[in-house]
C-alpha cells in the first residue's frame, strides 16, 4: 500500500481537536488483485532462475514432483536439477513460467484522497488512520491541502 501522509504540526505542538492528517490511500483489500508474473514483469519469469536446497531435504523432494503427474494442477514445473559438491540440489527454471512468489497488481481503481481531523491516533504498525474520515475528489484534497499549507506558513512567518 502507497500512503503520503502529511501531519500539518507534530502530535507536541497542536492539541488533538487542532490535528489533521492528509493522505493517498490505495488500500490493498480494495484496489489491489492478485497478478500473474508477466503482468508484473517478474524478473524470474523473465529470466529464469534457480533454486538451490539440501539434495536430501523435504524442499528438493517437493520440487522433483513438479514436473510429473504427482503435481496439482496449475504448480507444474520444467526445470532441470543438478546437484553441486557440498550436497546441494540445484533447480534450474527457465524463463517464461510463472516463479513461486505472489504478485499482486493495482486494479486501477482510484486512489482514496481522505482529510483526518483530530482527536485521531495513527496506528505505528500499518500506518492506518484512525479517526473521522472525509473523502475528497483530488481536485478539492489538493486545493484543502494547499490552504492548510498556506495557513502554516503564514503562522510560522508571524511567528
Ligand atoms: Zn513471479
């Protein structure tokens, strides 16, 4: 998740009624998908890429069922395995199928241009707002933004 967040004075220097936060949210629940590695452009899709575990591991003996019948449908491999001096297996994946990692993509959905006003606390671990909420077209979050900014300003040089 993209979030700008703008805090017009730190939480020491303004009571709680005076704060406002102003923020992009594109919320992962609602704006983003699951993708497919080329929609990403995966660099292991693109390019290959390798997968070095203990020879004898639970891991190598998983990945030597991807390219027979044994695997689920839609986790099927080609790769080619070699094993190195120390007791490695070495799983080579060509370029061109999808790697093990998720993807995930922006919808295109627009973003969420949302003013807090105080008493609100942001949540450290997610960056979450919490708070009454208004919702803006960006047009009008930009020009409130703009007038808060300019009002800071103007304070600041007064003193
Ligand atoms: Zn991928």
């Amino acid at each position: 998740m993209q979030v700008v967040r703008y805090r017009t004075y730190g939480h020491d220097q303004l009571r709680p009624d005076q704060q406002q936060n102003f923020s992009v949210s594109v919320p992962l629940g609602t704006h983003w998908r699951v993708a497919a590695c080329k929609e990403v452009d995966c660099p292991h899709y693109l390019l290959g890429w390798r997968t070095i575990v203990p020879a004898e591991s639970e891991q190598a003996q998983y990945l030597r069922t991807l390219n027979t019948s044994r695997a689920e449908p839609g986790a099927r491999r080609r790769f080619t395995e070699s094993r190195s001096p120390v007791g490695t297996a070495i799983f080579t994946f060509p370029p061109g199928h999808k790697c093990f990692r998720p993807h995930k993509t922006q919808t295109g959905r627009p973003a969420e241009f949302l003013r807090s006003t105080g008493p609100f606390t942001v949540d450290d671990l997610t960056g979450a707002t919490r708070g009454p909420v208004t919702f803006y077209r960006p047009t009008d979050w930009v020009d409130l933004m703009d007038g808060e900014l300019y009002k800071i300003g103007r304070d600041r040089q007064r003193g």
